[in-house]
C-alpha cells in the first residue's frame, strides 16, 4: 500500500481542444510548485498523482492551494492486489478508523476488463461495511464519509472526502497579460482573477518620487509578491511617473488632471505589454468608483490604447472586493496607509464627464510623446521569485 495525493482538474477535462496544452502547463506548474517539496509526481491519464518521502502533507497540501487548475485533491491509498476479498478488507481497515454514520461507496472503473462492474463493485463493498461495523447506514445524497474506489490499469485507489482545490486554468495557458498594479484594494484583486484565468501576469506600477515614498513601492512589491503565489514567479515594471504628472499639473486645467494622467498611463502600459508579448493590460477599475471611472470616464480614457483591457472587478461592489482581498491575503497589505501616485495631484474637482475633445486638446499643452520614451527608457524591472527577490535593470530601448 502506498500512501498517495491524487489530482482532479475538472473543468480541464471539457477543453478538449486545448487539453494537451492545459495538463502540459499544469504539470509544469505542479513540478515548479512543489519542487522543494521533495515529493514525487507522476502523471498518468486524467490525473496526477504526487507521493511523499516524508511528513509532509501540510506543506503540500499548501503548496496545492496556490496552484490553478486544480479541482478537487484526495489523499488515496494505492492498493496493488485486484482481488476483491483483498481490496475488501482493506478498505475496511481504512474505513473503520473513521467516524460516521452515514457514508456512500462510489467506484469508477478505468480498468474495463475488470470482472465486477462498478455498480456492483460499490454494492459488495457497501455489504462488507453493514457487515462489520455497527450502527452505520447508507445515505446516498448526503453521505458523512464518501468512500471512493477507482479501479485503473495499473492499481486500485480508495480515497475519502475531497478537498476542493481553486479551481480555475492553469496559470499560463491563456497567454500573457500585464496588471496595473497600484497600492491599493482593487487592482491585486483583479490581478488574481486574471491569473486564475490561466493569464500569467507581469505588472506594471508608476511612482512618483519624491512624492510617493519607497514604502509605497515596497508595499506594492509585497503585494506583487502574493499575487507571484499563485503566478509562478512575477515582473514588476516600475516606471518613473514624476515629470510626466508635474507637467499635467502646470499645463492642464485640474479638472482634466487625473483623466490625462490616466490617459498617459494607459499609454506606457500598453507599449511595456506590446514590449513584453502581453496581450492585455488589466486593472482594478470598477465602474462609478471614482470620477475617472464614469463610463464616460473610460471612454475618454480608454481610446488612447487599442490594446483589450480586462477590468475583473469592474461590477463588484467595493464591499464585494475587500471580502476577496481578505480571502486572498492581500488586504492587510493594501490598507497600510502610503500614498499613491494618483492621490497626490487629484484635483479637488475632478471632471465626472470629460469630452474627448477637450483630453485631447489639452494634453497637447505637454511633449507627451517625448516624456513616455524617456519613462519607458529608463525604467526599473524587478523580478520576484517564489524563493529571492532579484533585482535587474532591463537595458530595453
Ligand atoms: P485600487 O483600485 O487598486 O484599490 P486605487 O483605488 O488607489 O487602487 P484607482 O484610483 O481606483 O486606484 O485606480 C484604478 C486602477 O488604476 C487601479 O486599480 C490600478 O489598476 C490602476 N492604477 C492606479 N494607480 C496606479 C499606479 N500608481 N500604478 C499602476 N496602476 C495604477
Ligand atoms: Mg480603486
């Protein structure tokens, strides 16, 4: 008997298409995931399977949590002998250091040569069970202990109550896209469900030093480094914003200011996405939020790229994303109280409805095209692994 973990990926199974390309991409996650784990992965058709050399489920099973693609995990016992009377008992054993009232017996059979069917399979193992141990039932809609038995080529595999993993498509499948990542609630929130969409995400930030502070860029780096759980590893464009938002501020009405600052900022995030194969930008703009963020708002915003911008949380309520920013662990880190670049020249009027015409003709007051090659010329890339932070200047202009 061998004691083993044993992958489900659900909604994988109904990509049929891509379904190669998705359990490359989850194996390859799987493998980087639990890579000093010392565990052992084998994959076989239609489910993973890792073994343990030592104690250490705890840190698995944690490592699982991060990893999508993952639908359900089960600790299984792989039972060699296909003998009934054999696999009989030893499900016995297993079952009776349970405890519960009711339970199911499920079997599947990938084994189609096996003499007993499945149904049948399920029942005489249901029989034992009555037999020895007292004062249990059979329950088949709400079983306290599901007993699943897989009969496969190779073994069979008894398996308890499932742990539900996240779910989602591995991280990786869909391409690249790039987060615009502030200190803020929303956007690590959007960042994750771009991920568990399979995206594999490099953000990008802009600061404004001296007005934003270094806490405020480490602060969005330790937010980036809880969205590179769940993303492999992560790259955090740093762009210096300072110049570009002085000279919005001295030569655009105010009312314009934070839409133009948008405008240029959606500008530099698109030419890093093209520059990094990122086919999307995503962000955490939710719609009414805040001035800039009218319909009429992302519109004027909006035409400046032709690049897709996925807004994830754009119809949650703000309540909605603080409870996932909880449940995701970002939300303590997104509260710590350190300016962001965009707070610190909003006007005190910021226009709700501003006019295409009206962005476009007042930015033409700034060298706006000069200042985005210079941003981009000289920006910082900071890369955070899983195990070190590695700090590198890309030469990329
Ligand atoms: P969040 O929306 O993340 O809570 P916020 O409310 O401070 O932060 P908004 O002003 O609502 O940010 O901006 C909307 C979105 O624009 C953000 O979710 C983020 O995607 C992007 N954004 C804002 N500021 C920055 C920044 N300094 N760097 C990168 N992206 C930013
Ligand atoms: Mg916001």
């Amino acid at each position: 008997m061998e004691k083993l973990i044993m992958i489900k990926y659900g909604e994988l199974s109904t990509k049929k298409a891509n379904i190669n390309l998705f359990l490359k991409q989850l194996k390859d996650n799987l493998s980087f995931a639990l890579e000093d784990l010392d565990v052992e992965i084998k994959f076989d058709k239609g489910r993973m399977f890792i073994s343990l050399k030592k104690d250490n489920f705890e840190e698995v099973e944690e490592a699982l949590n991060h990893v999508f693609g993952i639908h359900e995990y089960d600790i299984a016992y792989k039972f060699n002998d296909k003998n009934f009377d054999k696999i009989a008992n030893f499900v016995l054993k297993l079952v009776k250091q349970k405890v519960f009232n009711t339970f199911k017996v499920v079997t599947k059979r990938s084994d189609k040569n096996y003499p007993i069917s499945s149904m049948d399979f399920s029942r005489q193992i249901g029989a034992v069970i009555l037999k020895n141990i007292e004062g249990v039932k059979v329950d088949i809609h709400e079983p306290e202990l599901l007993v699943s038995i897989e009969i496969r080529m190779d073994a069979v595999y008894i398996y308890f109550n499932s742990e539900k993993g996240i779910g989602g498509y591995p991280v990786g499948v869909a391409g690249k896209g790039l987060l615009m990542l502030s200190g803020g609630i929303d956007s690590p929130v959007a960042g994750y469900m771009a991920i568990k969409r399979g995206v594999k995400l490099e953000c990008i930030y802009f600061e404004s030093p001296p007005h934003t502070s270094i806490e405020a860029k480490n602060k969005v780096l330790e937010l980036a480094s809880k969205l590179a759980l769940y993303n492999n590893d992560i790259k955090v464009h740093i762009i210096r914003f300072t110049d570009i938002q002085q000279a919005i501020y001295q030569n655009c009405p105010h009312a314009y200011l934070v839409t133009i600052m948008r405008r240029m900022m959606y500008r530099i995030a698109e030419r890093i996405a093209r520059m990094n194969n990122c086919k999307i930008l995503v962000n955490g703009e939710s719609i009414g939020q805040v001035a800039s963020q009218t319909l009429t708002s992302m519109n004027v915003i909006n035409e400046t790229v032709r690049i897709p911008v996925i807004r994830p949380v754009s119809c949650f309520d703000k309540l909605e994303i603080i409870d996932f920013a909880k449940k995701i662990g970002t939300y303590e880190t997104s509260i710590l109280p350190y300016e962001d670049c965009c707070t610190i020249f909003v006007p005190e009027h910021p226009v709700i409805n501003p006019t295409f015409e009206e962005a476009r003709e007042y930015e033409k007051n700034i060298d706006y095209e000069k200042m985005i090659y210079e941003a981009i010329k000289n920006h910082e890339v900071i890369r955070i692994s899983l195990k070190e932070k590695v700090k590198e200047f890309e030469d990329i202009l």
